[in-house]
C-alpha cells in the first residue's frame, strides 16, 4: 500500500475520493485548508483507494496519511 500523505498541518476541507475508487499518479483526492489557503493533496501512483484515513474537518499534521492506495492493479 501507497499512502498520500499531509505536507503541512492544515484541516481536512474536502475528500474528493472513496474506498474503492480509481485514481490516477497525479489526480487530486483531497483538498487542505491552512490559513485561507486550499493545499491539493495528489495521489502519488494510480491504482485504488483501500482506505480513507481522515474526516472532512478533521486536523491533520505534517505527514499524517490521507489515503492508502493499492497500486498493484493501476488504475
């Protein structure tokens, strides 16, 4: 498993992305918010998300994982 990691402290403002959906190396799957500023956060390999780490809202630190990605299958 891959996981799409935090760059920078920052609430979780939006999820693009489900269990089980395909992604692309590349495609954003979430979006940070740190002082008014929106942070992409992309998927580091194409394949499918196993597991949603986070909640909408939630604080996230610097490194904290995002998503997990299996990337055996692609996308």
């Amino acid at each position: 498993m891959i996981e799409a990691r935090a760059d920078i402290v920052a609430s979780v403002w939006k999820l693009l992305v489900r269990e089980g959906d395909p992604v692309g190396a590349g495609d954003q799957i979430a979006v940070l918010e740190s002082m008014k500023m929106e942070i992409p956060v992309v998927a580091p390999v194409g394949g499918h998300v196993t597991r949603v780490c986070v909640d909408e809202g939630q604080i996230v630190q610097e490194g904290d994982a995002i998503v997990e990605i299996d990337s055996s299958a692609g996308a």
